[in-house]
C-alpha cells in the first residue's frame, strides 16, 4: 500500500476561509508583517527562503487576473513551488467532482490550496477533504478575506493610522453581490471603523441584519463624511442587468464624477478592487487622479498575501 504524503484525517492546518477566521489580533499582526513586506518589495531584488520545500495549489475555478498571479507571485517569491490549475484543461472538464479534485491536490502533498470558486461556502467544503491549509481567494458573493487585508494595508499606509477607529468607510455600488464588500466590511469594523452602504435597494445584501451599517441610497447626501469610499463594480455576471433600470441611471446616481467628488474630505481615498468600470464608476478623471489607490492595492495584494502564506505555512513542518 502507499503511504499517505498526506492522509486527510489528520489534523488540518490553520486556514483562512472568512477574515473573522483571523480575529482582530491576527489581522493586525497579518498587517503588520505585510508592512515589512511592502518595503522589501521596494528592493531591487525579492526573493525569500521562508518558504522553501513548501508546494502551493492555485485552484481558481473562476477567472482572476490581480488575484491569482499575485498568490503566484508571493509565494515563488518567498521560495515556494506553486503551481497553477486551470479549469479549461482539468479533469473537472470530464466530470470529475470538486472532492476528487481536492483530494488529488491533498494526496500530492501541497501545503496550502489557494482556492477561488463561484460557489459562496466551496472552501469551506474543501476543508474537510483536505489537512492542506486552505485560503479562500473568492467565494461567490461571500466572502475574499485577502482583499480585505489588503484594502487594509493601504488604508494603513495612505492615512497613517494602525487602527480604524473614527474612520468611516463608505461601500457605493453593487454590494448584494459582492464578496469584497462583506469581508472588507467585517474586517473594517473590527478594526474600529463606521460602514456605511450606497446603492439602490435592488443592489443592497436582501437581509441587512448582522451587517451593523448605516444604508444610503443617495450618494451626495452622505459622500462628505467618508474618509475612505470605496466603489464595487456592477457584477454583472452574478445577474446585474435585471436590479437596475438602465446603466446610464446607476451612473448618473452612484458614479464618482469629478463635480460630485468635489463634496468630499480633502484626504478622502478611493478603494476599488479592480477590475475597474471605467466611466461606469467613475470617469477617467477620478480614475487616474491621486485619490484612487487602485494601483497601491494590487502592489499591496503581493506584500499581504505573502504574510498570510508565512502565517499559514511558513513555520516548521
Ligand atoms: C474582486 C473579486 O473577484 O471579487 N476582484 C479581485 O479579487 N481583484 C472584485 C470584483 O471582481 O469586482
């Protein structure tokens, strides 16, 4: 018989399925080591061992550009064999199910399966099929706990504070949909800060209990108390077309013009996860301005998603 690499009914990993996985004491420290990071990978060179002899997964059953190749990135960077799955040449393509596949995964002895799927709970599942640490990179319209630590990074940096209290973070655009908006939500407030949700109703989450947040559906009515706005894209594929009468209505409401962004605090940050609908969210203009850190984020999402691999898998075997 062979014997198991890695027999999943031994003890699992720790794994970071929701951000509360990490407590507020975790994603401080999280943060605090992407920090560290963030510098290094200033430096000319950036190449770590912390993670050598370590094998990584990247199951992404749904498309991803800054996601996956940042996982890519961060763990070759610190020494890592990572390899890449993708859908359209797999064995799921002739039926293979979601626990035949991770059990495959888990038998070849990776340490970590960076997962994605449409699915909202799949990695959840996938945990009991496997003792590999497992990091939810996307799941449905549930929850994305790596963008939230690093759309907390670069609140961090930008306004220079460590915790969030007196902050108050405005959500515009399709929150019902939205996985970004519920952990970068959670994770906000349990850092201290006041969310407050901007949508029509048709785009709000149907129940709103537990979400703990103030709800707007006019945007020039609230847009000059928030430090930091950030705007979450139409997701059409998750069934946009049908909330909304027409796109030019959500833009003439909710899209960060120029005259309408002249209402906000002068140190107001703009958050966007990417991919960006340019001149649906906001025009040209405010895109390229200062205010909007998207380009800081996807530098960020490499640093923390570093931390979060050394937290899980970086210490001895
Ligand atoms: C987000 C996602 O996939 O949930 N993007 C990302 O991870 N960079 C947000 C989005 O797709 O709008």
């Amino acid at each position: 018989m062979c014997p198991a690499v890695h027999d999943p009914r031994e003890r699992a990993r720790e794994s970071l399925l929701g951000i509360a996985d990490l407590g507020a004491v975790g994603i401080e420290e999280v943060l605090t080591r992407a920090e560290e990071y963030a510098r290094l990978l200033d430096e000319p060179r950036k190449k770590f061992d912390t993670l050598k002899g370590r094998s990584i997964l990247l199951l992404f059953f749904e498309n991803s550009t800054r996601t996956r190749t940042s996982f890519e990135l961060a763990g070759k960077m610190m020494g890592a064999d990572v390899v890449g799955f993708s859908l359209s040449t797999s064995s799921v393509q002739k039926g293979e199910s979601l626990r035949d596949t991770v059990e495959t995964a888990t038998m070849m002895g990776f340490d970590a399966l960076v997962v994605r799927h449409s699915s909202s709970g799949a990695p959840w599942r996938m945990q009991a099929w496997s003792n590999a640490s497992l990091i939810n990179a996307g799941d449905g319209a549930h929850e994305h706990p790596t963008q939230a630590l690093l759309d907390a990074l670069t609140v961090r940096q930008e306004l220079g504070v460590s915790r969030f209290e007196g902050l108050h973070l405005g959500i515009v655009g399709d929150i019902a949909h939205s996985r970004v908006s519920r952990s970068t939500t959670k994770l906000f407030q349990m850092l201290g800060a006041k969310v407050t949700f901007v949508a029509p109703p048709t785009l709000l989450p149907p129940n709103l209990e537990g979400f703990s947040v103030d709800v707007s559906h006019d945007i020039d009515a609230v847009l000059g108390e928030f430090d930091i706005i950030y705007t979450i894209r139409p997701q059409q594929e998750r069934i946009f077309e049908a909330l909304i009468p027409n796109t030019t209505e959500y833009i003439n409401r909710y899209s960060l013009f120029d005259w309408r962004m002249a209402a906000a605090r002068e140190h107001a940050i703009i958050l966007e996860a990417g991919p960006l609908l340019r001149g649906v969210q906001m025009p040209d203009a405010v895109a390229d301005s200062d205010r909007n850190l998207m380009n800081r984020q996807v530098r960020n999402g490499v640093a923390v998603r570093m931390a979060v691999y050394e937290r899980l898998i970086g210490g001895a075997a």
